[in-house]
C-alpha cells in the first residue's frame, strides 16, 4: 500500500506527485496501530511513503527480496516494526545498505522490552537505528527519516526547522499556562 504520495517542491510549497522516499514495514498487521504514527509524521514533512507487512520469521524469502530491492524502487529509509523477537529490522538490514529504523512493538506481556532488546542489540556491520517502545518511537522513526532525507532536501530541512519551533513554542505556552494557574 502506498501512502503520502505528494511530496512538495524545493520551495516547499507546491505539490507534486512522489515516489514513496520511505518504506514502513511490520511484521504483523496487528502493529499497523503504532505504526501508522510514523505515517502521520512523515505526513507532516510532505514525505511520501509506503506501508507493507513482511515477517523475518514467517516469511524470510519475501523479507529478503524486500530489502533487496527497496533501493531500487526509490526508497531511501526504511522504518522497521516489528514486537516479541524483533528480528525484521536487522534481518531488512543484513540485506541492504539503506538506513533502517528499528521500531520495538509491546506486543508481549514484557511490554516491548524484548522488541527492544533485539532491536538494538545488532552485530557489528549492521547498523540499526532503534527509536522508543510503541508509538513515541514509531513518531520519533518517522521523523528521523525525514532527518536523515532532510540532508540532502532543503524543503524537507525547512520543515524540519518549522517543527523544531513550533515544539519549542509548545514548551513556552505550557510554562506561561502553569505560571498563570501558580499564581491564583
């Protein structure tokens, strides 16, 4: 499934049909919750991206050809979910030379810890970013992403500058908010 298919000019402003930049991935459809959040925050840097299920352990073959060929359809990152054993994003990673973002599902009564571990305990030569547990880390994935791609894209650089205010305007209006119930 592709999703976010406009991506925005250099000026940032105009629409423009896309190719998807960045590839969200799970092992289960049952994690498409959490990381649609990652959707949502490349939809907010105008980044197209596509969304597909593909499982280390129950489809190893079509999870290998997956990373295999994601360069070549255009894609950039990869943003990997996965929970329990957590193996999709280094064994999408063992296959391919694009950046992967590991995302750890609490998909089990460990409550994301084991996804996490294995997300993050890569061998040497393999590199996988691992954002948070759940839907912080699948928004803070998407992001990321959009960092990664925003070195070499000033419209998606700019975007990244706007949300980096607008966060800190959000800090400045809850102290002002607090100082003002302080007061009564």
């Amino acid at each position: 499934m592709t999703v976010g298919i406009y991506d925005f000019n250099e000026d940032g402003r105009k629409p423009i049909m896309a190719k998807p930049l960045v590839s969200i991935v799970m092992g289960s459809n049952s994690d498409l919750e959490i990381m649609r959040e990652a959707g949502k925050a490349l939809d907010e840097f105008g980044i197209a991206y596509e969304m597909d299920v593909t499982s280390a352990h129950r489809s190893p073959d079509r999870t290998a050809d997956y990373a295999r060929k994601a360069a070549g359809r255009g894609i950039r990152v990869i943003v990997a979910g996965a929970g329990g054993a957590a193996h999709l994003a280094g064994v999408i990673a063992a296959h391919t030379t694009l950046p992967v973002i590991g995302v750890p599902i609490p998909s089990t009564s460990l409550q994301g810890m084991d996804s996490l571990l294995a997300t993050v305990q890569m061998p040497a030569g393999i590199p996988v970013a691992t954002v948070a547990i759940g839907k912080p880390g699948a928004t803070n994935a998407g992001i990321l992403a959009a960092q990664i791609l925003g070195l070499a894209n000033a419209a998606i650089a700019k975007k990244l500058g706007m949300h980096k205010e607008k966060l800190a305007r959000g800090v400045e209006e809850k102290s002002k908010k607090m100082k003002g119930t302080m007061k009564e």
